[in-house]
C-alpha cells in the first residue's frame, strides 16, 4: 500500500508515481487533449481580440455620459487584454505545435504562457475590459495544463527527449 508521507522511494503500487507502461512511438492521449485544449483557447483568445477591436473602434458598448479618463482607462486596458490576447495565443499555439515531438522546452514554455494568459485575462475581467469569456480561457487553458503534465505525457516526453532520470523509479 502506498504511504500517505512522501518519501524517496516509490511505492510499486502508487498509480500516483512514474508512469511504468511502456512508451510507444506515438503521442498520448492526454498530450493530446492538451493539444486540443491549448488550440481551442487559442482560436477563442484570436476571437475574443478581434470582438475587442472592433468594439474599441466602434465605441459600441461605452455610455455616453462617461469621464473622458474612464473612457480612455477602459479603451487603454481593453487594447492591451486584446494584444496580449494575440501575442499569447499565437505563442500557445506555437508551443502546442510541438507537443507531438515530445518537446520539453515547448511545455515549460506553454505553462508560462498558460500563467500569463490566465493574469491577463483574469485582470481584463477585474478591470471590465472583457466579459466571461475570460474566465472560459482560463479554464480551458487550465485543463490543458493539467493534461500537459500527465504520467503518460511526462513518460512520452522523457523518452522522446532523452531524460537523465528516465529509467530510474
């Protein structure tokens, strides 16, 4: 039975622990549900940045009787949610390009931008430069981070990237 206290050596039964099935030659199923978490954040994130273009452009949805400095406070931070929208989900999908190579640097990479996107999404919600969609972003994008770093994907990238420990449990 595995311990409750952590130690230095492994239980064999602890399911919690390395993945011990061998690693074939194609990618897991739980890097690529991570795959498709990570383009689907993406795509919305893409929409999202557009939606909020074209309402800082048209003015669609401010009040008339606003402060000039509220207007331009609200405009500035919907244009910055909007950029960071862009840049971040053109990185995510770039680094999800690579989960099927089994990439390392492209996961720690993603889980970065995974935590930026999520501060800039959770701050343009706080700050009402974005609606609910933020928090469907961050849920999406958090899903993906958790299936990234499964057993089977940390096995599958080990073995595809040559890891020192790799082997040892």
């Amino acid at each position: 039975m595995a311990g409750m206290f952590p130690t230095m050596v492994a239980d064999p039964n602890d399911r919690n622990r390395r993945h011990t099935d061998a690693v074939g030659e194609t990618w897991p199923t739980p890097l690529k549900v991570a795959y498709w978490l990570v383009v689907a954040a993406a795509v919305l994130m893409l929409v999202t940045a557009v939606d909020l273009f074209a309402t800082v452009f048209l003015g669609t949805y401010l009040p008339p009787d606003l402060d000039t400095d509220v207007t331009r406070s609200l405009l500035l931070n919907t244009r910055i949610v909007a950029v960071g929208n862009i840049v971040l989900a053109l990185g995510l999908a770039a680094c999800a390009a690579f989960f099927e190579r089994g990439s390392k640097r492209a996961r720690r990479v993603a889980s970065v931008l995974v935590m930026l996107t999520a501060f800039v999404n959770l701050a343009g919600f706080f700050v009402h430069a974005v609606g609910f969609v933020a928090f469907a972003i961050v849920v999406l994008l958090a899903f993906a981070g958790f299936f990234m770093f499964r057993p089977a994907a940390n096995a599958f990238v080990d073995h595809r990237s040559g890891d020192l420990w790799q082997g040892l449990r």
